[in-house]
C-alpha cells in the first residue's frame, strides 16, 4: 500500500509551483499584446489624425490586459477573462494527449497538465483578489486542488528541514524557459510559455496521488476521453468544466478566508 502524502510534502511541492507561476502570470496580465501602449503618433503617422484617433480608441476598447478597458474591468470581469482566455489555450494544451484515447489517459500527462493549468489560473484569479503572498496561494491550492487544509506557517515554508537555497534552485529551473524569452526577444513568448506550463506540469509528479483529487469533468467527458482522436474534444471540454469547478471552489476559499 502506498505511504499518503504529508502535508509537507504537499507545501514543498506547491511552494517553487506558486513562485514559478508568478512571472508567467504576470507576464500574461502585463503584456501589452498588440503593442497599443507603446504606439504614438509617430507609428501612425500616415493616418489622419482624427482617423488614428478613432482607431486607437476601438483598439483600447479591447478587454485584455494593457488596455483601457482592462484598467477599468473589476475582479469578477477580470476572473472571467482568465477562465475564459487563458483557460481556453491551457485546456487546450491538456486535451492534446487525448489523440492518444485510453493509452494516454494510463498515463499521467492528462493529470500533470491539467493540474498545473488549474494551479496557474487559481494564481491568477488569488492576484486579481489581492492574494499574492507565497504561503496564501499554497494554501488556495492546496484546498482547491486537493481538498487539504494547510497550516499557514507550514504554508511559508516555517517547518523543520525547509530548504530555502534548494526551493530557490527549483523555481529558477521551472522559469528558465521564461528567463531566456525574456532576454532574447524582450517578452515571453508562447512557445516558453507552452514549456514552462509542461515544466509546471511535471513538478506535480512528486504527489501524482494527489491530482486525481483535483476537480474535473463529468463522466460523459471521461467517456469520451477514452475514445481515439476524439479523445481530445472530450478531454478539452472535461478540463474546461474543471476549471469553471476550480473557480467556484476558489471564490469560496478566497470569502472565506476574507471574512476571518
């Protein structure tokens, strides 16, 4: 019989996660994707003037980060846009070993994949509630994905054998592909942000027990997860429904730990 997994064990797993996932999400919040804040006039200077004006004003209109539109979004439109956004090109990711139907899903990757996407959209949604500290986002984690309470001070890393140089070396490597993007083409791009959430996924491997506990789809997506090639579309949509789970559950951790 398997040994369970502490709770320990769980924080120094989920400690580097949450300090990996940091940048990578704030490079997604922060990114000006279609270069409107660095425009001016000089980059349209063959419009005319009221023309360029109208048309930088619908394209600031746009709801995604660095527009005005996204300044003026609150929380809840903010969680929206990641459920919805980035939601729908992580799940897209975690449907892929789905061409592989049932010999796939024998495998972890579903899981690994699946969990480090709901773990970098649970960061995402704890930053746009004010939630940026370390130890809080284990926690948020930790009772979303695995249905585990964990002590704060545990959560900090206040514990008996914490290694903090060994945690440092960990995150580093699971932001490595993000470090490169950033100091050969000046952003993240989405090929490092592809590998980093692979990279994410697999430093879940250490509590594989753990992410079956995560939430998922309903049986009828599961059903068709095990079918060949249209595996994919019922893995999509089962880890589409989970992350709509995750949210919910996560709105409840983040009321609750408000109002104590």
């Amino acid at each position: 019989m398997a040994e369970s997994i502490s709770d320990r064990q769980v924080v120094a797993v989920l400690r580097p996660f949450v300090r990996a996932a940091g940048p990578m999400v704030d490079a997604l919040r922060e990114a000006d994707p279609f270069g409107l804040i660095a425009a001016g006039p000089q980059d349209t200077s063959g419009i005319e003037p009221r023309r360029r004006d109208k048309l930088l004003a619908a394209l600031r209109s746009v709801r995604v980060p660095g527009t005005d539109a996204w300044a003026a979004m609150d929380t809840a439109e903010r969680t929206t846009w990641w459920v919805n956004r980035v939601g729908r090109f992580t799940s897209l990711l975690t449907a892929v070993p789905g061409l592989g139907g049932a010999l796939a899903d024998r495998l972890p990757i579903q899981d690994t994949l699946g969990a480090a996407s709901q773990g970098l959209l649970l960061c995402a949604i704890a930053g746009e509630h004010g939630v940026t500290g370390t130890g809080d986002r284990v926690r948020l984690l930790a009772w979303v994905l695995f249905g585990r309470e964990i002590d704060p001070a545990l959560a900090e890393g206040r514990f008996a054998g914490h290694d903090e140089a060994a945690e440092d070396a960990r995150t580093e490597e699971l932001t490595e592909d993000l470090s490169a993007a950033s100091k050969r083409h000046g952003k993240v791009t989405l090929k490092a942000a592809a590998r980093t959430l692979w990279r994410l996924g697999r430093s879940l491997l250490a509590v594989t027990d753990e992410l079956e506990k995560r939430p998922s789809g309903r049986f009828y997506h599961r059903a068709m997860g095990m079918l060949p090639v249209v595996g994919m579309v019922g893995d999509y949509l089962g880890e589409r429904s989970g992350l709509k789970r995750v949210t919910q559950r996560a709105g409840v951790w983040l009321a609750r730990t408000k109002a104590q």
